[in-house]
C-alpha cells in the first residue's frame, strides 16, 4: 500500500486523555519492540510509566506526544517532542516516531514529523535532534527530507550503527493557519 491517505480519513491530535495515553503506550510498546536494540539505557520503563504524569518528559510546557488517527478511530501512529535542557533552552528533541506496520507508505509519518516540527516551532524551539537507527533507512529517508542533517553526538548512546540528526527551525516557516514548510524539504521552496 503506497500513496497517501485522503486528509479527511486522517488527523492528528495531542495526547491529553488517559484512552490516548493507553494507545501511545501501545504504540510505544509496539515502537520498542521492533527495534534491533535495548532502550533500557534510556529508563524506557519508567517512560512508560510516568506517560501522562507531571513527571513525564513529554509533559507540558516543553514537550507533547501526538497521535495520528485514521478511521474507523484508529491509531496509525505516534511522534513525542521533549525538551533537552542539557543542550540548552532552545533544543528540543523529537522521540518515537512510530507508524503501525499496516499504515506504512501512507503518508503518516510525514504527517507526524510535519506536526512535531510545527509544535516545536510553536514552543519557540530553534533545534530539533532526533537519533535513529542506520538500519531505519525509509525513516532516515523521511527525516532527510523534512530538512534534518547529521549532527554530532548528542547524548551518550553507545549503540553501533546509531545517528544523530539535527534540525534548524529557523528555516522553517509558519503561516497564519500554522501550516508550514522547510525550504527544500517536503517540496518547500
């Protein structure tokens, strides 16, 4: 299945609900276990824990998790922001982007890579990191394409095969309704 779903048979909405906590889990349950490796160096099950909570790293006023929906209501996907205060005020990083198996090749991901961008934006973020698997080649194609590049080391993850990409949202450009574009990526100008 490839193209994309209709802009009327797909949303995204902020996770709020504790109904849309229990799909994000699923979905990042579901994330974790498709990986080659461990993210236990990452404190993953107390990530999952504390999703929702006061002490969730995705919590306001920094960070948020988004869900992408397709009908009849069903989750398609997930993508996380989270603050990096370590790197500074202004740097944020986008986590678990992740599209059920099923929806791939539909536009999802592109979806949701563009909603955390504008929600980064939004928050007043000048940087967005992610890092990702070497192996992940469709989702490194889609990160590449919305304007991320690779970056230095940014956190101590050791694993082989493991790269750092980086955004400057100062290229990326709001319009009044919130739509955006990166220039050169995902056919901007």
């Amino acid at each position: 299945m490839y193209g994309s779903l209709p802009p009327t048979l797909l949303s995204v909405t902020r996770v709020t609900r504790p109904s849309d906590f229990a799909h994000t889990r699923t979905l990042f349950e579901a994330y974790a276990a498709s990986l080659s490796v461990s993210l236990d160096f990452q404190n993953f099950t107390m990530e999952l824990e504390t999703l929702g909570s006061r002490t969730s790293a995705y919590g306001p006023p920094g960070g948020g998790i988004w869900l992408a929906w397709g009908l009849p209501h069903e989750p398609l996907g997930v993508v996380a922001l989270r603050s990096l205060p370590h790197l500074g005020p202004e740097i944020c990083e986008m986590k678990r982007l992740y599209v059920n198996p099923a929806a791939r090749g539909l536009g999802v991901g592109r979806v949701l890579i563009k909603k955390v961008i504008e929600e980064a934006c939004l928050r007043g973020y000048k940087a967005m990191m992610l890092d990702t698997l070497s192996t992940m080649t469709a989702a490194r194609r889609l990160y590449e394409e919305a304007g991320f590049g690779e970056c230095e080391r940014y956190y101590g993850n050791e694993y082989e095969g493991v790269v750092f990409m980086r955004l400057d949202l100062g290229r990326v450009v709001l319009d009044s309704e919130a739509v955006w574009r990166v220039y050169g990526a995902f056919g901007g100008e």
